[in-house]
C-alpha cells in the first residue's frame, strides 16, 4: 500500500480550442491502489468552474480502491458556465489510495491551456451571382473574417474546397465548385467555414443553372472485341476466371470503371495552392470528336443492352500515335496505367482544377515535372477500354468530372473566371 507510483490522466482534446458545446474524454487509472478522488476545473479569470467531483469507493486496506480506471465524458458549454471567450486553463486532479503522504495518497495535477471560442466565423461573399450549367463549373470568391478556418462549397453534400487566392487580402478565399452531369438543380448550394474550434458558419449565394440535355448512344460490343480487351483485365482468384465473358465485361464497365473514376478524382485532394495556368484549355490538334461529355450510353451485346454508363469526358481521334500537348500549364501528378482508361496523365492545375489524358501509348513526362501549354505529354493510343486509336480528355473539379467544353471556351473562361478573380483584385487594392 506504499507504492510510490503516481496515477495516470489522460485527456483526449484535439487541439487547444473549446467551442460552444465541447466534448472531452478523459481517462484516469491506477494499477496498484485504485482511485481515490477525481476534480476537474476550468480556470477563467480569476474564477474556477468546478465540471466534475467525484470520489471512488474503497474496497479495504488490504484492496484499496475498488476503481482501478476510468472514463468521464465532459460536455463543456462555457455560456452556460457564465464565462466569457478568451484563454482558460483546464485544470485536473487524481489522487490514490496509497498511504504515502499521511495516507493521502500519490497525486497528479495536470493543467492545459485551452482556447475558448463560442462565436462562429463571418463569412462574406464577394462574388455573389453564378450563372452555371449542368455538368459544369463555379468559382465562388469570399472573405473568412478568422484565421484557420476550413472552408469551401457544398453542392448537395459534395464538399468543394476552398483557398486562399491570388490576392493581398490574406482573408479572402476562392473555391472552384462543380455540379455533375445529374445536377440540373441543387437543393443546397453554399459556402462554409468551420474555426478551429468547431464553430460553423454558412453563407449563401444567389445562381442559375441552366439544364442541359446529353446525348444517348448505343455501342455494339463484339466478340472480336472483348476476346481482344477482357484479357488485360485481372479479376482476381478462381472465380474471376470461370465467368463468363460477357459478365467479365459488365463488371469491367461498371465496377472497375467506378473504382478507376474514384481514384482519379481524388487526385484533387493532393492539389497547389497556386495559378499554374492562363486562358483557354488546349485541344488535341487537328482531331475530330468522336465521342461528347455525358454521353448516356447502352452497351449492346448480341442484340441485348447489357449495361449502361455514362462517358465523363469528351474522346478525340487524330492521327494513330498523335502527340498530345498539355491543355494549359500545370504540374504533372499521375501517370500510370489505369484499368478502363489505360495509359493516363493526371495534371494539376492549381485550386483544384486538374485535366485528364487517357488512352494513351506512351509517357513524355513523370510526376512532379512543371509543364507549359503546348508542351507534349505523350502519345494517344489504345490502351485500356478503347476500340480504336484516340484521346479521352477530361476535366475534373476537386473531386468532380465536368465538362471540357467550358475550359476550351476563352469567353467561357473570361466571363465566369478571370473577370470575377480580376474584379476582386482591383476592389482589394
């Protein structure tokens, strides 16, 4: 009962800050004589808020304490305790049932400062009108009135990250956003700002979207066809192997095609915080397009419609082995071969804003080279699902396929980019 060791307090409490209603855990233990007394207080301003007070049972000299650890759930909301925002101390103490200290027992006192915070972040938009299409693409400029915030878009749940842009006022934020090729209306569009502290704060904006109507197609998948692609898609085990051709296809197409677009377009998340590129978006030189964005298509086998997807990019053929040139300036962050989409080059063009190359025969450039408009990333080809020698180039928004059509626009770009991004800059000088 003269043990020497002290008990243990650990707090679970991300960061320093405290919010409007806070949440911590704390363990407390004692291996050897078991717990004796537990305080908790939060020190403001020359005032102790006392959150809890307990003593643990004894179990006899011979035991000690019948706790040995334990768990407190602390729901902290400083309005309710009467203080007022600003730098506290969270203070703690535990004791055991050792007789060490006249049978006072080993003790522990913790402190940590903590942050109090209780009020959200302004948020103001800057560019308040957004004139957008169904498939396409938003930039949406504000200011965040509070340092280390986390901010950005939400479409309808699809969260849209925002940066700090191109201007001399530290505080002001720009998110490129996107509403897919289903969304010919939103039921919430708005930009947020969470503080370190938990608090959130939502600003909407005023918008139009303009809906649009995608092609359908249908595309006659042939024997020759799938004994010459199915090959070079690996199932995995046994059971990969013994079904069917056909149903190989369609799980191809539909599960492997969503698994490639998941890792694509998380992509975005690894993203530059700066302006890689200026004006119009190239397109593949002297080529035809076989193919458009959103393409709503049947895939027919012996007659039969045995699956249906969506084609989230635009296809372009030239030449067999045509050389491809980066659509804009950027940094190159992918390139590897991809299941549906083969060969593929993923460039990154600052604030979220990445383009696609897929298809492709042959790379020109690695991971981390710093590319021009113009520049020649590789060589298209027939790599992955293609039928035939050409491009599928895509844009991507964050996490979004959108429309290629918008970016190879200059008075697109001009309009609904540069002008609100160039305005901005001029009202902040």
């Amino acid at each position: 009962m003269l043990e020497g060791g002290k008990p243990s307090i650990e707090l679970d409490l991300a960061g320093r800050f405290i919010g409007e209603s806070q949440e911590i855990n704390i363990k407390v233990s004692d291996k050897e004589t078991g717990i004796r007394k537990l305080w908790i207080g939060l020190y403001k301003n020359g005032r102790e808020h006392i959150l809890e007070k307990k003593e643990f049972p004894f179990a006899g000299f011979i035991k000690g304490g019948a706790v040995h650890e334990d768990s407190i759930n602390l729901f902290i909301e400083p309005k309710k305790l009467g203080t007022t925002d600003g730098k506290a101390i969270l203070r703690m103490f535990i004791s055991d049932y050792s007789w060490r200290g006249w049978w006072h027992g080993n003790k522990t006192y913790v402190e940590k400062e903590v942050v109090i915070d209780t009020l959200p972040p302004e948020v103001d938009i800057i560019t308040r009108n957004q004139n957008m299409n169904q498939g396409g693409s938003g930039l949406v400029i504000y200011r965040v009135l509070e340092s280390g915030t986390k901010n950005g878009v939400y479409v309808d749940g699809n969260f849209f990250p925002g940066h700090k842009g191109p201007f001399k006022d530290e505080n002001i934020c720009m998110s490129f956003f996107a509403l897919n090729h289903k969304q010919g209306e939103v039921k919430e569009l708005f930009v947020q700002a969470v503080d370190q502290a938990g608090n959130t704060a939502r600003a909407g904006f005023s918008y139009h979207i303009n809906k649009k109507r995608f092609k359908k197609d249908v595309i006659n998948i042939s024997d020759k066809f799938l004994n010459w692609k199915m090959p070079e898609f690996y199932l995995g085990g046994s059971k990969g192997s013994k079904i069917s051709i056909e149903d190989k296809f369609i799980k191809v197409n539909r599960v492997i095609r969503s698994s490639n677009s998941n890792k694509l377009t998380g992509l975005g998340e690894k993203t530059e915080n700066s302006i890689y590129w200026d004006g119009a978006f190239l397109r593949l030189p002297r080529s035809a397009k076989k193919a458009g964005y959103a393409d709503y298509r049947s895939y027919q086998y012996k007659g039969r419609i045995i699956d249906r997807q969506y084609h989230l990019g635009v296809d372009l053929a030239s030449v067999a082995h045509s050389p491809i040139p980066s659509a804009n300036g950027g940094k190159v962050i992918f390139t590897e071969k991809t299941g549906i989409f083969g060969k593929t080059i993923v460039i990154d063009h600052g604030f979220g804003l990445l383009s696609l190359y897929s298809h492709l025969s042959s790379f020109k450039v690695k991971p981390g080279d710093i590319v021009s408009k113009g520049d020649i990333l590789g060589h298209t080809g027939v790599t992955g699902l293609a039928g035939g020698d050409h491009l599928h180039f895509g844009m991507i928004v964050h996490n979004t396929f959108v429309n290629p059509i918008e970016w190879w626009d200059a008075t697109w770009i001009k309009n609904n980019i540069q002008s609100k991004i160039n305005n901005v800059k001029l009202s902040a000088e």
